[in-house]
C-alpha cells in the first residue's frame, strides 16, 4: 500500500509513533537495561570517508558505538578500524602522558555482521579472525605495546541476514541456512569469548526471530538490529526483543530504505514531511534530532550514518542538549 501523503495523516503516523507506543510502557520491557550506547555512528555506504568519519565521531563527538559489517559490497571494516585507531593515538597525544590503568582506557562498543555467504563453520571462523583483527587486537592485545592504547574495544557480532541478498552468494553458500549460521556463531562466540561481547541477529522478522529465540537459540540472543524509521516501525519485533529482553538497534531511521522504493532518489520521505518539519520548527531543532529522540524514547539504540561533518555534528551535538528520556527539550 502507498503511504499516506496528507499532512494530517503524517500528524497521526508521527505523533502515535512517538507518543503513544515505545517498549518502555510495555512491563516486559521494564527490566531491560540497555547493553549498547543510546546511538551510535553507522557506516554503510561511506566508503573512502570511512576512516575519518569514525575518527571525528570518537575524537571530536565522543561517539562510543560503531557499526559495521564484513559486507564488502556497503563497508569497509577495515577502514573502521583504521579510524578508531587514528582517534587512539590523538587522544593520546591530548593527554601526553601514557596510561598504566585499565579503567582510564575508553570503551568502544563496535557492531560487525557476518555476512550469510559466510554461514558455514570454518568460513565463519576466518572472517571473524579478520574483524578481529581489523577492530579488536591491535587495541587490546599485549602486542599493541608496552603502553595501554587509549581505547578499548569490545565486539558484539550479528547474523547480518537470515538469507543471502540475490546474486550475492553461490549456490553452494546459499544453501546453508541461517539455523545452521546462529549454532556456528554460537559456538565461536564461545570459542573466543575474550573478544566477543554479545551477539545477536539483524534482518529478522518476527517469525524468524521468534523461532530463534523460543527453539532454536542455546546462547541469548543479545542484540536484534533491523531498518526502524517513522514510518516503519517494525512492531512485531520491537515488541518480542522487549519482551525477550533483547536490545533492539534500528538502523536507516532517517529514511533512506525508502529511496527507490516508494520514492524516487532524490525524495527522503522522511526529511521532506511537513509534519516532522513542523515537530523540529516547534522544538527548533533538526528533522534528524527528532528522528533521533523518537528512536531513543523508544529504548532503541540509534545509528545514523554522517558522511559529512556537519552531518557528524548534527546527530551527536544532539546527546548533550537531551533530557534522561532522551526527549528534545
């Protein structure tokens, strides 16, 4: 069905989205204490910015959250890594002092997903070695140097999709479903429980991850990232992490899964809708910071991507002028 394009029909999509339904008023949600940052700084698609996009975020923003993925085709982790590995060694140079002292390290949460192409047990196994590689032992292992690095990583690693996307995997690597993908992420999740925190699926509907969690799942699933804006608010599963205690990311909150969709190109649903515009002017704020608190009054965890910096500034200046529930003042 095509959206509704009446302004007061986005009045009533916007304001219920926003007032009337978050997890927080469910009683299942009133126990979860949330396991990732508020928001975060995505990266798909930045490609050759990458690096310094994710080095402003931690340095200048205080960003403690990236995402990230080992789908070569929208991100370069290792470009992430090169980023955090830059903010390192300038907040170190701020302090000029090294640091001996476990709790004066910084902790980062970074995201990464396994692509399903990488399902089956020893191709999992490799292409977590290189994330760890690339995001977490240049930062926490004993070869990093006699000094502790500023920074400390922690990786929580996803599914990144239930099921490949077509004609990105062969025959053969699509015929490993994504049951057989959560029990190998199970089993190295132990294997190196050093290096990884939590993990958790992204992509899922609700069947899926209601069959995940109730038949499949011997570990918890820590995390469920899927595409949440404000006119796709993914309901169902939202309701069932909450229940299940399972902190929900929401990825693509400003729109752009729409692009191409319902709308052409050059036409973001959500940063052309009069009522959105209406609810910033009354706050004079941005679209994107309503975006934001709404995502965040919701108890999910954010994730907007800044390809420029005044981008970077716009989404992360945010967190400072917020009130405990995340609303704009």
């Amino acid at each position: 069905t095509e959206l509704p394009m009446t302004k007061s029909l986005w009045f009533l999509v916007v304001l219920f989205g926003i007032i009337y339904w978050a997890p927080s008023s469910s009683s299942a949600s009133a126990d979860v204490n949330p396991i990732l940052a508020s928001v975060g700084l995505g990266t798909a698609g930045l490609r050759e910015s990458t690096e310094e996009i994710v080095r402003q975020a931690i340095e200048t923003y205080g960003v403690r959250l990236i995402d990230t993925a080992q789908a070569e085709e929208w991100y370069r982790e290792d470009a992430v890594g090169r980023g955090i590995l830059s903010a390192s060694k300038n907040i170190a140079l701020s302090y000029n002092r090294s640091i001996d002292n476990e709790n004066e390290r910084i902790k980062l949460t970074v995201v990464t997903k396994i692509h399903p192409r990488s399902f089956a047990l020893e191709k999992m196994r490799s292409m977590l070695l290189n994330s760890m590689k690339n995001l977490y032992d240049v930062f926490n292992s004993e070869s990093a140097g006699s000094d502790l690095p500023f920074i400390r990583t922690e990786l929580v690693v996803l599914l990144h999709s239930p099921r490949c996307w077509p004609g990105h995997c062969s025959q053969e690597e699509e015929s490993i479903s994504w049951h057989t993908g959560w029990r190998n992420l199970e089993i190295l999740s132990r294997e190196y429980s050093e290096q990884i925190t939590f993990i958790g699926v992204s992509n899922f509907h609700f069947e899926e991850l209601s069959e995940l969690v109730l038949s499949v799942a011997n570990e918890k699933v820590h995390v469920v990232q899927n595409w949440m804006d404000p006119f796709n608010h993914d309901w169902e599963v939202r309701s069932f992490a909450a229940e299940h205690r399972i902190q929900y990311m929401a990825y693509s909150s400003f729109g752009t899964q729409w692009l191409g969709r319902k709308y052409p190109e050059d036409h973001n649903p959500v940063f052309n809708n009069p009522a959105l515009q209406s609810i910033a002017d009354k706050h004079s704020t941005s679209i994107a910071q309503v975006v934001l608190s709404w995502v965040i009054a919701c108890n999910a965890t954010a994730i907007p991507r800044a390809s420029q910096p005044h981008h970077l500034k716009d989404n992360f200046q945010f967190l400072s002028n917020k009130d405990s529930k995340g609303n704009i003042p």
